[in-house]
C-alpha cells in the first residue's frame, strides 16, 4: 500500500512537473530536475514493494513523504502570497509543483531512514533480549553445576541433569543412559517402550567425541521411532573415569527445534555433569578405602 502510494505521487508529481512547464530551453532545464526528482519517487515505491527490508515500518515512509510535501509546499504557497502582486486566487501553480516534487522526495529518503532506524532499533532490542535470556540461563546452569557438584552418586546426577534438560534447555524428553560393560537407562522421561531404541541409540553415540553434541539421525546411521513423534534426538557422552559413557539423551519437540544457545547449554551441562561424576567417583573411592 505505502509502495504503491509513492509511486502513484512519483507519477502525478512528474505529470505535473511535464503539463506545467514552458516551452522552451530555460524551461526544459528548470523542470528537468524535479522530473527526476519524480522518477526517484516511482523507483522508492517500486524498491518498497519488492523488498522485505523494512517490514511494518514501510509506511511510515508514505507518511513520511505526505507530511514533508505539504509542509514545503504551504511555505511556498506563504511565501508566493505575501509577494507583492499576487492574490491569494492567482498564486502560479509552477512553484508550488517544485515544492510539492522536493518535498516528497526529501520526505520520502527521511521516511526511510526513519523506517530502517526503527527496523534496527528492534532488531537491537531482539538481539539484547536473547542475550539477557541466555545469561540468565546461564547463571541457572551453573547453579545447576554447584547442586551436581553436591550429588552423592549416579542417580542423583541422573535426575539433575533431566531437571535442566527438560525445565531450562527446553526438552520436550530426556533420558540419561549409562554404556559400560552393560547399558543402563538410569532415569528417563521418554516413554518406557523406547527403552530399547534408547539403549541402542546410547550404544551407538557413546563411543563418539566426548562432551560434544550428536544428533541422531544426522550424525549417526539410525532413524527415530516414528511413535517418538520428533525430530532428532540430541545426545553427549560424557566419560565416566572408566571405560564407560554417561550419554545425555534429549528429545526437542518437532515444532520447537534447539538453537544454537541450547546447544551451547547442553554442551556447558554435559561439562558439569563429567566432573559431578569425577566426584563421585572420588568419594565412592574415599569410602572405600
């Protein structure tokens, strides 16, 4: 609408420019200019309705363009009546066309300046938004990271780790899978007859790099139960002082997939989770001897 708008006042402010102007070199040369200044205005609203750039923000360059032509052209209706010899019914329709042509142009590159201003103001505000989300989950995981730190032994951990992978990572499941000489799903929120899948799943990402993100099925040759009603499955194994993995399994909902920022959290969880187990370790060993 505000596109097609400046176009139309482009087109009508040439027209004039064209009807209004004498015959002549002088007034070819006098009239040129603002024909151009026309010609900018259809190209303004020919970009405008083919980009995206400015989104909700596109008209206020139609506003813009409004406000600034009637503004020029009543100072010089002002100015051409307050002249000697002419009457408010005989002010020459030449000069106010000028006017009107500058005005609308100028209004129309201030209206978009105004219009990418506010575009990059929200995209700022959005952008400061995630930040400020992201610190805060990261002041909540590293609270996380104290409260594991404290856990007594495996089940414990197990249960920590769901907590934030499904209240402040977002998983829709999540499941904590022990791969040593036998694998054990220790804790799970995923439905008890993907119990195998997930075993098998936890079999097949344990070996990979530790504490690093696999997807399955992009990373690994295995596809997801089409009862699991997901996308992929997240998982990070996480070593276990011996020759096993603690593989951190998580279940994003298919409308709501992970971001980068989750991705770094489970990385950041998978990292608290290896030195809880350290310790526990340590203090299983403590005990025993």
């Amino acid at each position: 609408m505000s596109a097609t708008g400046i176009s139309v006042v482009g087109i009508g402010l040439g027209g004039a420019q064209v009807v209004g102007s004498a015959i002549s070199i002088v007034g070819a040369f006098t009239t040129f200019p603002f024909v151009l200044m026309s010609a900018a205005l259809v190209y303004t609203g020919y970009w405008l309705a083919r980009s995206s750039q400015y989104g909700t923000y596109a008209d206020r360059v139609l506003i813009w363009t409004g406000c600034a032509a009637g503004t020029f052209a009543a100072v010089a209706l002002l100015v051409l009546m307050s002249m000697n010899g002419f009457a408010a019914n005989a002010v020459p329709t030449s000069p106010l066309a000028d006017m009107l042509t500058a005005g609308a142009l100028a209004g129309a590159l201030v209206g978009l300046y105004d219009a990418q201003s506010r575009e990059r103001l929200v995209a700022l505000e959005t952008e400061r938004d995630r930040v400020e989300a992201f610190a805060r989950k990261a002041e909540s995981l590293n609270r996380y990271g104290k409260a594991l730190n404290q856990s007594r032994d495996v089940y414990e951990v197990s249960a920590l780790s769901i907590e934030v992978l499904e209240l402040l990572i977002g998983s829709r499941d999540a499941a904590v899978v022990l791969v040593d000489d036998e694998t054990t799903v220790v804790d799970s929120t995923i439905p008890d007859q993907h119990r195998s899948f997930l075993e098998r799943a936890a079999e097949t990402m344990a070996p990979r790099e530790p504490m690093q993100v696999t997807r399955c099925p992009q990373d690994v040759d295995m596809s997801l139960p089409s009862a699991l009603d997901g996308a992929e499955i997240v998982a990070v194994p996480v070593p276990t002082g011996t020759d096993g993995r603690m593989v951190l399994m998580a279940l994003p909902g298919a409308e709501d997939p992970y971001t980068e920022e989750d991705l770094d959290s489970l990385a950041s969880l998978s990292a608290h989770v290896g030195t809880a187990i350290s310790s526990v370790q340590t203090d299983d060993a403590l005990s025993a001897a």
